[in-house]
C-alpha cells in the first residue's frame, strides 16, 4: 500500500521486489485516493505506478480511500 499523496517512491517499488522474491503474491493499492486533485485521473496513476513496475506487469493495481 503506498500514499496516493507522497506518489509512489522507489521505496514502494523496492519492499514490492522483496516480497516477489520471496514468491508472495503482490497486490499494489494506492491509499487515499479521495484527496487526489481532479487533474489526475486514476488511469494516468495507473500508468505512472505500472512505469514503476517494470519489472511485475502482472501484479494488480487498484485505488482506495
């Protein structure tokens, strides 16, 4: 889970990897989606969290309040 208002850091990306490793499974969910801005909509975040996650295309992401 990362703070859909701090982004998603290298940090995120990094603890995702470990748990990969460690073959768990893996869901991504943005947190506090209710204070994003109207300028972003939640397939602009999709993209920019799967550019994170390069290296798990498959794992799921999803936005919750």
């Amino acid at each position: 889970m990362f703070d859909v208002t701090e982004g998603f850091t290298a940090q995120d990306a990094h603890v995702i990897g470990y748990a990969l490793e460690a073959q768990r499974g893996v869901i991504v969910a943005g947190n506090k989606w209710d204070l994003v801005s109207g300028e972003h909509t939640e397939d602009d975040w999709q993209r920019y969290v799967r550019r994170r996650l390069r290296f798990a295309p498959w794992v799921s992401v999803c936005f919750i309040s």
